[in-house]
C-alpha cells in the first residue's frame, strides 16, 4: 500500500490506499489476478474496466511491431 503508480492511457498519477483479492485484503497482487484496487489521486467516474495501472516509466510506446501470421 501506498505505491505510486501510472495509469498510461489516462496520463495520470495515482497511490494505491487499499487491495482486494477475492473479497480478501492483501498487501500485494499477482500479474493475472483480479483485484480491486483502492486508488487516490483519481475519480472513479475517470477510469474505465481494463485501465492498465504500472510503474511511471516501465511502459516505452512504440512505432514497430514484429509479428508472424500462419495460416490454417
């Protein structure tokens, strides 16, 4: 608790007060689980599902893509 963290697509900063795993409080989450997150620092009427919340930093964009397709 108490982490700094950014949400990209909104360009905002926000602490986190609180986190939930399964109606249970817990002091970290997993990558993969869902959490309820308690965030300072933001409305909740400004977030939507799937905002993506990350270090400041950690996220580069980028112009390129290198991909493969195979077909069936």
């Amino acid at each position: 608790m108490g982490d700094q963290l950014f949400i990209p697509n909104k360009n905002s900063r926000v602490r986190v007060r609180k986190l939930q795993v399964h109606n249970k409080f817990v002091e970290t989450a997993q990558v993969g689980q869902r959490v309820a997150v308690n965030l300072a620092g933001v409305e909740p009427k400004e977030l939507e599902r799937g905002d993506l919340l990350t270090e400041e930093g950690q996220l580069v964009p980028t112009q390129r893509v290198d991909a493969s397709f195979h077909g069936d």
